[in-house]
C-alpha cells in the first residue's frame, strides 16, 4: 500500500511539473534533439562528451534529460546574445610515433 501511495505522490508532482514547465512541444523537441546528440550523432561535441559522461555514470535516461536542460540553456543564450552554437573544442589527438 505505501508503495502504490508513493507511486502516486510522484505521478502527481510530475504532472505539476510537466503544467508549470513550459510547452509539451518544445520539451518533445529537446528531448528527441538530445536523444539524437547521444545515440546517432558521430560528429564530436563537448556536449556530446559531457552527455557520454553522465550517461556512463547515471544511465542513459538522467543523461538525455540533463543534455536537454542543457541544450535549453545554450538555446536560451544563443536566442539573447544573437550567437552561434559553438560545437567546442575537440580534444587534442596525439600521434602514435
């Protein structure tokens, strides 16, 4: 019973999230671009390499999720400054003598 009760509690403060926090929409299209970034992008990011870390360490959900409220914030800044996206800095491949 306390299982089912809690179950529910979390349901509830997920929908409350899910009305506060913005457009179905375009939380859709965040998740799916940070679905694509990890799984199907082959071009290097830091963000990519930052969504890798977390994914190695938390699992794949919690990285996507992290990878799109970043996204949101770099989109944010972007749309305010008038800037590009910047894909990063690749790291430095050392040549095997």
């Amino acid at each position: 019973m306390a299982r089912r009760t809690l179950l529910n509690q979390m349901r509830t403060i997920e929908n409350v999230v899910r009305a506060i926090c913005g457009d179905e929409l375009a939380r859709t299209a965040l998740d799916e671009a940070a679905q694509t970034l990890l799984v199907r992008s082959r071009q290097w990011s830091s963000l990519r390499a930052w969504g890798m870390k977390i994914a190695r360490r938390r699992g794949m959900a919690r990285a996507r999720v992290a990878v799109a409220r970043k996204l949101a914030v770099v989109l944010h800044r972007m749309w305010r400054d008038g800037s590009p996206f910047r894909f990063g800095q690749e790291p430095a491949v050392t040549a095997a003598a």
